[in-house]
C-alpha cells in the first residue's frame, strides 16, 4: 500500500511539473500581460453566459451516463445521479491524485448496487468515447467552414464510414447497451454542441467581428488532446496546442489561449459545486481507503482483457 501511495505521489507531482512546463511553453509565446489585459477586459454578461452553458451541457453530460448505467440495470433516479456526477467532477478536478471522480462513483455504486467492477467502468468508458464520437462529428462539420484546410473534401466521407464500423463494433462488443447507442450520441453532440456555444460566449466576451469556425475547430482539438491524462485537468495541454494551431489558421493567440483558459476557469467553478456534497449530503460516502482503491483501480484494468473472452 505505501508503494502505491508513493507512486500516486510521484504521478501527481509529474502532471504538476508537465502542467508548468507546457504553461511555460506557451507563455514564451505569446505575452503574459496581454491575456491579463483581455481578461480584464472582458464582458461580463458573456462570461455569464458561458457558465451557463458550460453548466447546461454537464446537466445533458450527467444523463447521457445515467443512460449508460440504467443499460445494466442500475436505477438510478437523475437527481441522485447528477449530484454524484457534480461529486465526481469536484474530485476529478480538486483530487487529481488517488482513485479520482471516477473511480469514486465506480466504488459508490459497486458498493450500493453489487455490480461488478467491470460493468460500471464499461459504462463509463462508453460515455467518454460517445464524447470523443461528437467532438469529431462536430470538427468535421467545422472544416466545412475552413478555407484551405487539407483533406477536407475526403474527410465527411471517411467519418460516415469510421461511423458505420463503429456501430458494428459497438453491436459485436457491447451488445447491452445498443439499444441506448442513438440515444447517448444525440445527447453527446448537444453535451459537444453547448461546450462550442460556451467558447462562442467567451470569444465574444472580446467584442470579437472575425471568424469564428478557427477558433472552435481548434478548440475541439484541444479537447481531443487533453483524452491524454498527462496534465491536471488538461490545463496547459490545452493552451499548447490551441497556441500552435493559431499560427496554422492565422488566429489571434493571445484571444485563443484567453479561450482555453477561461473555459478551464468556469469549469473549475462549475466543480467546485460538488464542494457541498463532500460535507452537507449524508448519501454519499468518504472516499474509499487505499485497500479498495486499488481494488477498483486494478479490476479496471482487467476489463478490456476479461471482455475479450466475452462472447
């Protein structure tokens, strides 16, 4: 058990120093001051409006994944469910070392349902990937708008395709939950859609009059990156890669990495409502001990082994 907290230790201080040097990278880039002042200068009602949506598409987020876990049975009602998920989301954020948000509600529902391991992660994996289905749905269609953009006549041709062998797979593999698969996609594009309308607030918190598609092309490519646990929360990873995208669409890099940052701003806010269901809500339990976190941690490892042998 020390070894393991050690090295939980070890992987946290690793995404800290990664986090500071991508920070360091990107600031030696563009000037520090500069994004001070843009965000000092913002508009207010816009960034408002941003945590609104970014709130909204966490409410749809929560019950795309409640959809997941209702497919192996778990009846769950929205309202406990999302205040879970906003639980999961205060210590994915503010606990990036241990077991995480994640592994929080695969123990809290392990624990009050006795399902095994493998289902629930299952089920929250598929929801992650439902995620990263929309993000490339919705870059698709914003090439669409991109002037010089290589390979973008062959690219809404080959998503369709990519798409159709992703069902198939999905109905070989995971046959339980094809019933949700339309389902859980549509919510995934709005969960993607209110996330772009956010960074659309956000650009327009500068009083910006350019083009927008760059922008929130290479927002959803950065978001692709942060899949990459490498950094805390995906700040800095974020920033790195918007910045270098800026000098291929000819964007402003000090307004696209305002963006990124000021995303990851309102959604540690929006986190930090899960605060109150650590010390004000007796239905949820403290984190488990470093005995069943390990436990958790290694039976989902064993998931994409053991569904191998699944029929």
């Amino acid at each position: 058990m020390a070894k393991k907290k050690y090295w939980n230790i070890i992987k946290l201080l690793l995404k800290l120093g990664f986090t500071a040097l991508l920070g360091y990278l990107v600031f030696q880039k563009i000037d520090y001051q500069q994004v001070k002042s843009v965000f000092l200068n913002s508009n207010p009602g816009y960034l408002i409006a941003a945590l609104l949506s970014y709130f909204a598409s966490q409410v749809v987020s929560s019950w795309r994944l409640l959809g997941f876990l209702q497919a192996i049975g778990l009846r769950l009602k929205f309202g406990f469910h999302f205040r879970l998920y906003m639980l999961g989301m205060f210590y994915n954020v503010f606990l990036p070392g241990g077991i995480g948000g994640d592994g929080y509600k695969i123990y809290l529902l392990r624990k009050k349902f006795q399902l095994p391991t493998k289902k629930i992660f299952l089920s929250l994996l598929l929801d992650r990937v439902s995620g990263v289905w929309a993000i490339g749905l919705l870059a698709v269609l914003l090439m669409l708008f991109l002037p010089h953009f290589p390979t973008k006549e062959w690219w809404p041709v080959a998503f369709p395709v990519g798409t159709i062998l992703y069902y198939v797979m999905y109905r070989l593999k995971f046959p339980v939950y094809v019933k949700y698969f339309i389902q859980a996609h549509g919510k995934a594009i709005l969960v993607q859609s209110l996330q772009l309308l956010c960074v659309l607030f956000i650009i327009s918190s500068q009083d910006f009059k350019g083009n927008y598609p760059p922008y929130l092309f290479c927002f959803l490519l950065s978001s692709l990156a942060t899949i990459i646990p490498i950094s805390v929360g995906g700040l800095g990873m974020r920033e790195y890669v918007i910045m270098n995208a800026a000098a291929f669409f000819s964007m402003d890099k000090t307004l696209a990495v305002f963006t990124t940052l000021c995303f990851y701003i309102l959604s540690t806010i929006t986190a930090l409502a899960g605060l109150w269901f650590v010390y004000h809500s007796n239905e949820f339990e403290p984190m488990p001990d470093e005995k069943l976190a390990k436990e958790i941690e290694d039976d989902s490892k064993k998931v994409f082994h053991l569904h191998q042998h699944t029929p």
